[in-house]
C-alpha cells in the first residue's frame, strides 16, 4: 500500500505547487507598469480637488527618469496603490509618512540614523517634522554632488531653513560660514558639515555633534587646530544687546562709536587746519599791498 501513500503525497504536493504559482501570478498582476500609472499620471493637467484645495497629480516623467530612481517602478514607493481606481488615498504628510517607510525598505542603514535624530522621534510621535521627502523631494531626488540635489552644498541651506526660519537662518547668514557658502565656497561649513543629515540631535543631548562634549572635535574636521575652547558651544547667535550674542554686540558698538568719534575728530582738525591755511594766505595777500 505504500506506493500508493507516495502518489498521493506527489499529487499533493503538485497541487500545492500549483496553487502557490497562481497566487504568484495574481500578485504579479498588481504589479502595474510605470506606462499603466503614467496613463492617467502623465496627463499635464490631472488633478483631484480635496477639501477646497486642487491637489496636482501630474508626474513629469522626464524629470523622474533624470533622477537616481529613474528606473524604479512607481510602486516601490508607492506601496499603497495597489488597485485601480485606488483605495484608501491619503495626501500631503500622511502620503510622505507612508512612502517613508517604502524608502526604508532600500535604504535600512540611513534609515536606523534617521530614526535616532530628532526628526526621526518627532516622526514616531506623528508630529511635524521632517520627512525623508521633505529634505530629498520626491521624483526629482538626485546624488547630493548633482547641483540640482536639495542637499547640494549651494541648496542645502534653503532646504533646512524652510523651517528653521528664524534665528538661526538669521545668525547662519551672518556668520562668516554662511556667508562663504552664499558665496559658492566649496569647503567652509553648511549646515550639515556640524550637525550631519541624518543624526541630527539638540544641543543638549551628549550624543550630538554640537553638544558641549563633541563640538571641538565636529570644528577640528576642517579647523585643525580646534582646542576645546576653541568651539563654545554658541554657534548662532545674533547682534543684541543680551544673551550670547552681547559680547559682539557692545564690541561691535565700542568700535563704531570709536570710528564715528576718531572720524568728527579729524574732520575738525582738518576744517580747522584749512582755516588757518586760509587765514595765512589772506595775511600774505594783505601784506604784499
Ligand atoms: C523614490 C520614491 C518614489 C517613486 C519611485 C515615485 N514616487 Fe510618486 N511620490 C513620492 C513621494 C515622496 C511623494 C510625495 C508625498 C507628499 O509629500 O505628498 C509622491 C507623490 C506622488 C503623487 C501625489 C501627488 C504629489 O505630487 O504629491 C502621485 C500622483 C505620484 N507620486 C505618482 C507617481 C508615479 C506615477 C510614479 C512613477 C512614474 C511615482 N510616483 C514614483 C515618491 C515616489
Ligand atoms: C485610471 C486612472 C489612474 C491610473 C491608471 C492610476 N491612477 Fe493614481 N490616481 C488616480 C486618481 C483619480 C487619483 C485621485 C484619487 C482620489 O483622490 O480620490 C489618483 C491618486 C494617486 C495618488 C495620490 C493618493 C495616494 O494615496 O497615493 C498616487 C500616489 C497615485 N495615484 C499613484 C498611482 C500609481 C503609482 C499608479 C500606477 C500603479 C496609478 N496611480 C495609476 C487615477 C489613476
Ligand atoms: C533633515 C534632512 C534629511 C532627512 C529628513 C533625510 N535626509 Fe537623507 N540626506 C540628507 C543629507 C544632508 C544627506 C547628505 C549627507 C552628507 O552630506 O553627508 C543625505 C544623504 C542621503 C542618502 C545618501 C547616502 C548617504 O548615507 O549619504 C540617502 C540614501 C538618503 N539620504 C536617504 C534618506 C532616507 C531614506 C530618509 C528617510 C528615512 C532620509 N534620507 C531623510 C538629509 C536628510
Ligand atoms: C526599490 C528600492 C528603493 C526605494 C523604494 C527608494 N530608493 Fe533611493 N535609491 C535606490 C537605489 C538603488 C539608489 C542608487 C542609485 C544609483 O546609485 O544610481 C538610490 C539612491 C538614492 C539617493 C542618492 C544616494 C546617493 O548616493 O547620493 C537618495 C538621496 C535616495 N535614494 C533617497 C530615497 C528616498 C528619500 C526614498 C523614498 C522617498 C527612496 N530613496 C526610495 C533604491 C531605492
Ligand atoms: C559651524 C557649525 C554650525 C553650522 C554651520 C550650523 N550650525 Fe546649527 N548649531 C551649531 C551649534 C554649535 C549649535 C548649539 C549651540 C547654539 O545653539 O548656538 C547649533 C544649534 C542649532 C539648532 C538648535 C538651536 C536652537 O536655538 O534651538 C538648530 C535648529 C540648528 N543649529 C540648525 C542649523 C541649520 C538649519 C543650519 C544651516 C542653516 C545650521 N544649524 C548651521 C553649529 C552649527
Ligand atoms: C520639514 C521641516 C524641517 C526640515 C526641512 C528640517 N527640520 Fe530640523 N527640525 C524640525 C522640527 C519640527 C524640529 C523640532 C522642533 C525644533 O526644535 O525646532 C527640528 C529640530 C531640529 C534640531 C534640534 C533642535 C533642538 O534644539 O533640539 C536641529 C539641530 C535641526 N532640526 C537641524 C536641521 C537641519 C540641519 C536640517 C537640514 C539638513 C533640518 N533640521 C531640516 C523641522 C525641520
Ligand atoms: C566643513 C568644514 C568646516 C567646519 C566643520 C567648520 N568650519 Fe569654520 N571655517 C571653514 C572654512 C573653510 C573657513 C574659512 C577659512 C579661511 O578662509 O580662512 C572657516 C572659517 C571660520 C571662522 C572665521 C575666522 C577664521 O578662523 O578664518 C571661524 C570663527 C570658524 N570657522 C569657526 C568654526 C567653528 C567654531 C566650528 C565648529 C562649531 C567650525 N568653524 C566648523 C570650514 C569649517
């Protein structure tokens, strides 16, 4: 009777086999192609209304192929659109945070840092924060060496102070760094030179590249000769009055009040000097009669 358990078992097994190739090739059907997306998403014009707002659905397909994921398929990020018409669709922050974890899928290691960052556990809490879009963008993302990377040197700054629009927006462009950088310079430091892209943390936390512990050593990268006093620890500050940027401030005051003084002094004395020079000469005239 064995040969007979042993056919059943075989046709089992084939059976098996079979069901778990069609299963396969349903799912392989949900796999659209990116020319199936681009049959509605290519349109110029395609747009959906939400809540009072028109919402572009456009995807310009040069500019995508242009980009370091030029031959992904849409639906590598795009996990959630997995029929047409499209079930579930969400937008804005809510899209960015369920595509985030499509990136994370390729990119495990950034993944794990950015997790550890600041940004990273807002994201975990569901607060505003930044998002792997938010700094990468999202089907035009290029090597940050392209110029036209939103973490290229040149853009990285209006890329961070999209929302970090005070202060220290205010102080970087002041600072000699910024000001280099604005002016294209290669290798005085951005933003991401002290705090990093993706292990970005507060001050106060010791793991930081600028908290009190790390920073003289995040300067001695580029200024080789940073002591621990060398880097204070007061990166931004601003010209007032008070608070840590009061040292410069009254500086700055004392120098400009020197030279106004030095300035009305030497214009006196010059006034002064041509009157007398005026006085002479008229003496001299009078005399010759
Ligand atoms: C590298 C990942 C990635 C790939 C690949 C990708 N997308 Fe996107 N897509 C995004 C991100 C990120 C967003 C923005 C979510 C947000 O912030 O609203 C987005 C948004 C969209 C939107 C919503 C409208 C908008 O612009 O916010 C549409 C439609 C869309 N993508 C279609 C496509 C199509 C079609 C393809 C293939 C040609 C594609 N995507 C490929 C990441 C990707
Ligand atoms: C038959 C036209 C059509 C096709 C084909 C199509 N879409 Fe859409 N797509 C839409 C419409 C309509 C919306 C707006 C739906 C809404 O807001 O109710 C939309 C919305 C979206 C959104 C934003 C909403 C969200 O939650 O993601 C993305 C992203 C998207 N489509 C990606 C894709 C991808 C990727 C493909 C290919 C797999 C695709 N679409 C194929 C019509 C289409
Ligand atoms: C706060 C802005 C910011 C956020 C958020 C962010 N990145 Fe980055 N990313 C950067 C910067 C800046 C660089 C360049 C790093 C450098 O110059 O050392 C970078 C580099 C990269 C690189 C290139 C490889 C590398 O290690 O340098 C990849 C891949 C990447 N990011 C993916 C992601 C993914 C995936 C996410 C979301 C999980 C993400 N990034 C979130 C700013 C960001
Ligand atoms: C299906 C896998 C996959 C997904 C999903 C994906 N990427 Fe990528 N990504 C890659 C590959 C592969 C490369 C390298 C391309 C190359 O070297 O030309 C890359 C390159 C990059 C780069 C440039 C890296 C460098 O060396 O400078 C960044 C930044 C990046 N991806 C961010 C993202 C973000 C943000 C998302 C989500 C919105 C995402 N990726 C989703 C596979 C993926
Ligand atoms: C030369 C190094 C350096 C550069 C360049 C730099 N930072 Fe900082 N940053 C620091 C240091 C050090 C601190 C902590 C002490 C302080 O607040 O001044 C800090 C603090 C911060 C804080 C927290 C401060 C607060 O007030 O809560 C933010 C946010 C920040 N930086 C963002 C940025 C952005 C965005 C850029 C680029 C526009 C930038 N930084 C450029 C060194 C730098
Ligand atoms: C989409 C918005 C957004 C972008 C883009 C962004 N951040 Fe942030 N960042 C936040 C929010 C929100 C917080 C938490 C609130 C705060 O401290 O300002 C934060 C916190 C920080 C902190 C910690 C501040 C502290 O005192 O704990 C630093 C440092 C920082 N960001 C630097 C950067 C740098 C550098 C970039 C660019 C590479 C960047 N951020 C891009 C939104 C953003
Ligand atoms: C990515 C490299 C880099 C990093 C990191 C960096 N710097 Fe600089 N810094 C430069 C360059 C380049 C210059 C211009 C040097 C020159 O032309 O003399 C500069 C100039 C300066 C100046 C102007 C006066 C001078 O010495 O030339 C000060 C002050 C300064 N840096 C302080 C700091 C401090 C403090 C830190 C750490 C919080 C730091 N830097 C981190 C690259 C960097």
């Amino acid at each position: 009777m064995a040969y007979k358990r042993i056919l059943f078992s075989v046709l089992l097994c084939m059976m098996l086999m079979l069901i778990t190739t069609a299963v396969a090739l349903a799912a392989e059907d949900n796999d659209f192609s990116n020319e199936t997306c681009l049959q509605c998403h290519g349109a110029k014009n395609f747009s959906v209304e939400r809540e009072g707002k028109t919402i572009p659905l456009y995807v310009d397909i040069e500019k995508f192929q242009q980009s370091t994921h030029g031959t992904n398929l849409c639906t590598s990020c795009h996990a959630n659109i997995d029929s047409i018409p499209h079930k579930n669709v969400v937008y804005d922050e809510k899209l960015a945070a369920e595509i985030a974890e499509e990136c994370e899928t390729c990119h495990g290691d950034v993944n794990a840092e950015y997790r550890s960052s600041v940004h990273g556990q807002l994201e975990a809490k569901g607060e505003s924060t930044a998002l792997c879009a938010d700094c990468h963008g999202t089907h035009g993302i290029r090597k940050k060496e392209d110029p036209e990377s939103l973490i290229h040197r040149n853009n990285i700054t209006n890329t961070c102070t999209k929302c970090h629009d005070e202060e220290v927006k205010e102080s970087y462009a002041e600072s000699f760094h910024g000001k280099a950088v604005n002016l294209g310079s290669s290798n005085a430091a951005t933003c991401v030179s002290c705090h990093t892209g993706h292990k970005i943390l507060g001050p106060e936390d010791p793991k930081s590249t600028v908290s009190k512990e790390n920073l003289p050593e995040t300067c001695a990268k580029c200024h080789f000769k940073a002591q621990p006093n060398y880097a204070k620890g007061i990166e931004h500050w601003t010209f007032e009055p008070t608070g840590p940027g009061a040292p410069m401030y009254w500086t700055l005051k004392f120098f400009t009040w020197l030279t106004i003084m030095t300035v009305t002094l030497l214009v006196i004395h010059i006034e002064l000097e041509l009157v007398r020079k005026y006085k002479e000469a008229k003496e001299g005239q009078d005399n010759q009669h």
